[in-house]
C-alpha cells in the first residue's frame, strides 16, 4: 500500500500532463468539406488533401495498341474457319465437297484429261506431211536440182511425185512444180470423170516416162526433149480398181477403152502445152505425151 506522500505525488504529475494535452488540441475540429453540385465549382482549400488532389492533371488514357498485319490476317483467317465450320442452314450442304485427288503421275493426268483439241494450223501441217509443190493431192518428195549432162537439160528445182488427185503413179515420177500441178488438176477434173464408175473406178497411172536428158523423140540433132527440162510425162495406161489396165496401145480403137483414152486426151488440152497420141505419129503409138511448153497459138493437141 501506498503511502500519503506518493499518492500526492502521483496525482500531481497526472493533473500536469493532462493540462499539457489540453494547451496542445485544437480549439475547434474541422468541418468536412461540402460535396459540389452539378454545375458549380468548389474552392480550393489551402493545405487539404482534397484541394492537392483536384489541382493535380488528370492523367490522360494510354491509347490502345493497333494490331500488326500478321494479326488482322490471322483473325480474318480465324473468321473464315469458324463461318466454315458453322453448319449452314436450307439448300445449302452442311460439309463443304473435297477436293478430288490429282494422279500421282503424269501419265495418269494424261490418261484422265480429256485430249486438248488440234489446232486449224497444226492439222493442217499433218495433212500435208508427204505433199510437195504446197498442194495437199501431191505426194512425193522434193530433191535437189538436177543438173544436165546436155545443154538445156536439167531442173532447178525438182520433186519426185509418186501420187496424184489420190491416184497412185507406177513409178516415182521426176518433174518440176508447174509440171505436177497441171498433172494433179488433170487427173482430176479429166481423166477420173472420163474413167466414171468403170471398173470401180481409177486406181493408178502407168507411167511409160518422165525425166530424161535427151533430144526429141531420141533423135540425133533435134532439140532438147521437154523431158528433159521437167516438163513432160508419158502415160502408157490407166488402172482400174478392179485390176483391168486399159492399154494405149491396145485401148485407143477399142469402143469401150477407146472413148475414156480419147476423153482423156482430149480434157487434157489446154492445162498441158502439147498433147500427142497414136494419131500424132508413129512415135506416139503406145503412150500419151504431155508437157507444159507454151505456144504462141495456145495448145498444141494431136
């Protein structure tokens, strides 16, 4: 138990710091501060918390980041797989069609392509291939120039022809263009109507002579043969296609043989320069001659 004196004491120091605290306070607490209405402006209060606040800048918004182009692919890509991958209403299939296997070779493309169509100009070059003189009905090949081994022969320019107007000659026949066109319209506007139906048909020239470096009818003296420049081709027969030969020698008096001999030499007159038979002369008793030598009075036909 305490004893009088420190009690005293005690109280005493207790009175002096609680009189210390009161000189200490404040006199009045602060009032709180009065929200603003819309429309009116507070004034700042000096030293408050409030007031630093207000005065301080607003921080302005960080702007948000625009996306790369590798991400507006990737989310356009994203978007097409999942409208793909929605299902689809009506008519409309809910899976769209698989693409067909392409063949693992070229030649099983090739096999299930359709074929690409022949150009005009390429059928064409195949349709010629074996012509000569650029007309398609003569067949043959070009050689080289030929040269003479007598003044006036030889042919600059040469073609051995072994079919005309589809008609087959008996031996490769040497001449030159000019020569083979006039022949190839002969046979066909000519000596294929004379012949008609007869026997099938026509099938073949026989050929008794085409090029040869020699005079006229091998005479010593007498001028160079249209032989021998290219010009001319004898023809001692015609083939049908049913195997008869109708003979120049044998046909030209003969009521049937005779008429498609004669028709034919006769349409022969005019496309050829000279045309001689068996009524020319005694050289010409077995053979037509034709040649493509020009005349001032036109033709010469015997």
């Amino acid at each position: 138990m305490k004893s009088p004196t420190a009690l005293v004491l005690t109280l005493i120091l207790g009175l002096a710091v609680a009189g210390q605290a009161i000189a200490y306070a404040p006199a009045t607490s602060p009032r709180p501060i009065k929200r603003p209405e819309s429309g009116t402006v507070v004034p700042p209060v000096v030293g408050s918390v409030a007031t630093a606040t207000e005065q301080a800048p607003r921080r302005s918004p960080t702007p948000q980041r625009r996306p790369g182009s590798h991400e507006v692919v990737s989310a356009a890509i994203d978007a097409a797989v999942a409208s793909l991958s929605a299902p689809m209403t009506g008519s409309a299939v809910t899976r769209s069609p698989r693409p067909k296997r392409r063949p693992a070779t070229r030649s099983a493309y090739m096999a299930t392509s359709a074929p690409a169509p022949v150009s005009a100009a390429r059928s064409t070059r195949q349709s010629r291939r074996g012509s000569v003189c650029g007309v398609r009905e003569i067949r043959g090949q070009k050689i080289d120039s030929i040269p003479g081994r007598l003044p006036g022969c030889g042919i600059p320019d040469a073609v051995r022809v072994t079919e005309v107007a589809g008609v087959a000659l008996s031996q490769p026949s040497v001449m030159d263009c000019n020569t083979a066109e006039v022949l190839n319209d002969w046979v066909k506007t000519g000596v294929k109507p004379a012949v008609g139906r007869l026997g099938g048909g026509l099938s073949s020239l026989q050929v008794a002579a085409h090029y040869s470096c020699r005079t006229r009818n091998n005479q010593p003296g007498a001028e160079i043969s249209e032989h021998g420049k290219g010009r001319a081709i004898d023809i001692s027969g015609l083939v049908l296609k049913n195997g008869v030969s109708i003979n120049v020698l044998n046909g030209w008096r003969d009521p049937v043989q005779g008429k498609v001999l004669k028709a034919s030499h006769a349409a022969a007159c005019g496309p050829f320069g000279t045309v001689l038979g068996p009524d020319a002369d005694r050289y010409h008793q077995d053979h037509l001659h034709v040649d493509t030598a020009r005349y001032r009075n036109g033709s010469y036909c015997r």
